[in-house]
C-alpha cells in the first residue's frame, strides 16, 4: 500500500512537474511571438538605449511617402549582427534588424527593410549613386524623390578619445528618412573666415564637427560660406557664426542682417572676441556683450570655471529632459539693451546663479577665487532676439531669430560628454531654429553608452563634502574608541 501511494505521488508530482515545464515553454513561446510582433522588450537602460523615442515615432506615423532601408549583408550574416556588435564593439543585446523592423512597424509599412549583399551586388554604387560601401552600411532611399542617404555601419556609434560614447542609430535614421523624403531640403551655412573655429574635429576639442555633424544628421544639407566672398545659398534657413577673432566687414554684416529680415535665423556662439561692427549689430539687436566672463562658487562641477547655467522657460528648451545638467565653461556674460522695439523683442534664455561673479576679460589675475574686483550675478549668458513681420494679406506672422549662446555650450568635448544634457539642448537649438514648414528640422541626440559620472552641486555638493570630511571620519574614530574601551572592560 506504502508503495502505491508512493508511485502515485511521484506519478503525481511527474505530471505536475510536466505540466509546468510545458507551460513556461508555452508562455516564453507566447512571449517571445509577442515582443517579435509589437516589441514588447523593456529598457531598463538609463539612456532608453533600445527604445525609440515618442518624436521618431511620431514622425514614423506620419511619414509624407514610403522608403526603402537597404541593410547591406545577407539575412543570414544580419541575424549574427548582434554577436557581432557585443564581440567587437562590446555593447550586448543591440540588435540592430529588430530596430529597423521596428521602424517599419511602427510607420504602418511605409518603411520597408530589405537587405543587399554587397558581394553579390557589386554596383551598388553606380545604382544609388553613392560613394565607397562597406558591409553592414546602409542605404535609405525616398520612393518618390529617389534621394538616398548612405549611412556607414561606423555611423551609427559615437567615438572620441574616451572610446565608445554615443549610440546614434536612430538620430542617423530617423534624420535619413527626413532627409529623403523632404520635399526640400533645409540649409544650415557655417559662417567661415575671421579666424572662427572648424568644423573639423581638432584635439583640444575646442571644434565644431559634432555641431556640423548634427545639423547633417538631422536632415539639413550643411556647407561653409565665406560672407566676404560669396552670398549665401538661396536655400539657407540658419547661419552659424562661431565667435569670429576678426570684424565682419559692413557687407558682411548687411548680408546676416537681411538675411534675418528675410525670415532667416543666425546662430552666434560667443566667447572673449571683440569687434566693433559685429558687437554694434548685436547692440542694434538688443543683446550686448559684456567685458566680463562668468565663474561659480556653488552652481558648477569640477571648480568655478565650469557652470551650469539656469535655463529659463523658453519653447527652445522644452524638449530638454532632466535626467542631468548643461554646463559651459567661462561663458561671455550678456546684457539685454532693449527688451523691445519695433518688430525686435529680446529675451533672456540662459542665465548664472545668485552665486556667480564676472572676471573682467583682460584681468592679470591668474587665481579662479572670487575677489572684491570680481562683479557679483547673477548674469545672462544666453539670448533670443525675436524679428516678427506680418503677411500683408492674411495677417499671419512669421518669426526669425537671433540666438546668442556661449560657444563652450556646445564644443565637441563638451558634446561628446553623454552624460550631461547639452546634446538635449543643442538638438532644441536647431528645432527651435527651423521654420515650422521644414519637417527635417528634427535633432534627436545621441544615446550615452559609457556609465555616466554622477556629479553634486550646490548645496548637496556641500552637504556630502561635511559629511565625508567632517562627519564620517571623526564618526568612525568614535566608534572605533567606543569599541575598544568594551573589548578592555572584558
């Protein structure tokens, strides 16, 4: 009798134990249908690294026509992409078929994957009328304008001195399919000439490539002017003038001008220069520039030199997350000369805290402490001046811009920096800088891969300093004390 019960219950747990096996396969089969078919993968990652963000999806739900992403290799090598990239490139879990999958699911079939072994197709370039291809690039073409955007496999990663930084899929691809599906395609000039900084990446990282690179990767067609000697491109929407160490001639200053009367923007990033015709414009502009340049007793990172600026409510940076802070280092203090008139209205949209204090430029003073000759803030450091004219017939205005920002905001060492929010607001800069009609104008910043550094300021960067230094220490000899008087009583 023992032993019936006993097979019994081992028939019993057997079963039970079946039952259970089958139903995990069955629930990881349902599971994995599931995340094939609606991605139904949960990011735990602090950049949302897998993730589309809501603009790209927006923008897939309404794309203006269809496009072909071609990846460029074999299904059968695609499907192995992931081992790759975990291998070689040391990211594990990115699989770069199903983001492309996912860009096809969620436009409703506009966006179509297909995939085009380089090694069977040996004129690739001839038929998309593209440079130099590499397996495991890709290739997006608009159906209806036949425009394609070649993307290379390296692209899709960012890369400085540091190593690996950035993932920059869906920035590429998502700025690709603007790109070629855009009736026409928005231009971003550099202004060059007068000593401004490059657009190609230099090791001090004191350079704009980043900047260039995001306005190309955003859908923008990118080029250099020198306003001395050329006019700008009929197709021109923003102008950049990166802190020029020579004047612009009046021409060159009557071109920026009516250009910005003619419904263009003009981005000036400012550092210590000082020019009579350029600094008499921004004057007439209502922002002045100041002798002085901004540190930080309390409101920065490292030391005084680096602050974080205070951004003030302005559509330009609504797009910004919180997840961390901007800096920019010794930035150019600004004064608002006229708050309005006539069609101009200036505003404050970046400042300095309560804490700062201004160095004049030309200070002999080496030490980066706060002294008596120092001015106290706080300051402005960052200004949009607003030019509005009205369609005589309809009575619909329309806005161009003059934004002034510190040039430190958006160096390539800075923007290569993921863990901060500058790559967030340079991506609103340009959004806020493209007319409402050009649908290309969307930036949408790299994602961090490197662990970000976790950095105090203010009042809890003091708070933890008394506590590391003045608390725990005298804390533990305490302790330590208490401990050893017991142990001699025993």
């Amino acid at each position: 009798m023992m032993n019936t019960n006993r097979l019994k219950m081992g028939g019993m747990a057997a079963a039970l134990t079946a039952i259970v096996i089958a139903a995990v396969i069955l629930v990881n089969m349902l599971a994995g249908m599931l995340t094939d078919r609606f991605f139904l993968k949960l990011d735990l990652t602090a950049s949302k690294l897998f993730e589309l963000s809501e603009e790209s999806a927006e923008i897939l739900r309404d794309l203006p026509g269809r496009a072909t992403i071609y990846l460029l290799m074999n299904e059968l090598d695609a499907a192995d992409l992931p081992r790759y990239i975990a291998s070689n490139i040391g990211i594990e879990g990115l699989d770069l078929v199903a983001l492309l999958e996912k860009y096809s699911s969620l436009s409703g079939g506009k966006v179509t994957l297909r995939y085009l072994d380089p090694t069977l197709n040996p004129t690739i370039r001839e038929d998309f009328n593209v440079g130099n291809v590499s397996r495991a690039d890709l290739l997006v073409q608009g159906e209806e304008t036949s425009r394609v955007k070649h993307i290379p496999f390296t692209d899709l990663f960012e890369v400085s001195d540091a190593g690996l930084q950035g993932y920059r899929a869906e920035q590429t691809l998502t700025g690709a399919l603007l790109h070629v599906l855009a009736e026409y395609v928005p231009r971003a000039v550099f202004a060059e000439g007068h000593g401004m900084l490059p657009t190609e990446f230099v090791s001090s990282g004191a350079s704009l490539a980043m900047l260039y690179d995001l306005f190309e990767k955003g859908g923008f067609s990118t080029s250099a002017v020198n306003l001395a000697d050329a006019d700008l491109p009929p197709d021109t929407h923003l102008v950049v003038v990166a802190c020029p160490s020579t004047d612009f001639t009046q021409e060159e200053i009557a071109k920026l001008d009516d250009f910005i009367k003619s419904g263009g923007n003009v981005l000036y990033l400012a550092s210590y220069e000082r020019n009579a015709n350029l600094g008499g414009w921004l004057t007439e502009w209502g922002v002045k520039m100041e002798d002085h340049f901004i540190l930080d007793d309390i409101e920065r990172t490292s030391n005084p030199t680096v602050i974080i600026p205070l951004i003030n409510a302005h559509e330009m940076f609504n797009s910004v997350g919180n997840h961390s802070y901007p800096w920019t280092q010794l930035p150019r203090a600004l004064t608002i000369a006229f708050a309005e008139r006539g069609s101009v209205t200036v505003q404050g949209v970046l400042g300095s805290s309560p804490y700062s204090y201004g160095r004049l430029i030309d200070s002999d003073n080496p030490s980066i402490e706060r002294t008596e000759e120092d001015a106290s803030g706080p300051f402005i450091i960052g200004t949009v001046s607003t030019y509005r004219t009205y369609d005589k017939n309809t009575a619909v205005p329309t806005d161009s811009y003059l934004v002034v920002l510190p040039v430190s905001l958006c160096f390539d060492y800075v923007l290569s920096t993921y863990a901060y929010l500058n790559n967030d607001m340079t991506g609103g800069i340009v959004r806020y800088l493209t007319p409402a009609d050009i649908s290309s104008g969307l930036v949408i910043p790299s994602k961090a891969l490197a662990n970000p550094i976790l950095t105090l300021t203010g009042i809890p960067s003091l708070a933890v300093s008394v506590f590391l230094v003045g608390i725990l220490p005298p804390g533990l000899f305490v302790m330590g004390l208490i401990f050893w008087r017991k142990r001699r009583k025993k």
